[in-house]
C-alpha cells in the first residue's frame, strides 16, 4: 500500500468516525426523560439529600471557578463572573424544582 493510500484510507477512517460522533451527539440532543418514581417511604430523606447535593455542588463549582482564575486570568474576571451567574441560575431553578417536590410531599 502506497503512502498516497495510507493517508487516503486514513481520511476516510477519520471521516466516518467524525460522522459517527456527530450522528451520536444529534441523537443524544433530545435527551431522555424519566418519569418521576413512584412516591416512597424514603421521599423526605432524599429530598434532603438532594438540597444538601445542591447546596454542595454550588459550593464546588465556586471553589472551581476561583481556581481556575488562580491558574488563568485569561478572560478574567468576566469569566469567573459568567460562571457565577450560570451557577447562581442553575442553583435557583434546582432549588425551585426541589421547592416544588416538598410541596408535592407535603400533600
């Protein structure tokens, strides 16, 4: 095999993996959607634990966010700023949904 043909087959090899990527990615887009489970004995405990994972991952991520400025100040401050705010949102509409389930649990 020529190297003309090495490289041509390896095109072609890049090619259908980045096809499959792509094709993978659009159908993972429309992502899946479980239902809610059926209501449980241990409802109340998990939806402490999921206040407690919130309050905890928002927590992470800003410690996150302060380290990477202290390894980069490219972009900075706006991007520890941009960060903060998607975090802040992110935090909000978990802790509404979370709201809401204790409402619901408290029927």
């Amino acid at each position: 095999m020529s190297n003309r043909q090495s490289y041509i087959l390896f095109a072609i090899i890049v090619v259908i993996l980045a096809l499959a990527f792509l094709i993978g990615y659009a159908l993972s887009v429309g992502a899946v959607t479980y239902p809610e489970p059926e209501p449980s004995k241990w409802d109340k405990r998990i939806l402490e634990l999921d206040k407690e994972a919130l309050d905890m991952a928002y927590r992470t991520q800003l410690q996150h966010l302060f380290a990477v400025w202290m390894k980069d100040e490219t972009g900075q401050p706006q991007r520890i700023v941009n960060g903060a705010r998607q975090a802040r949102r992110a935090y909000i509409e978990s802790a509404t949904y979370l709201e809401k389930r204790e409402k619901e649990l408290e029927r």
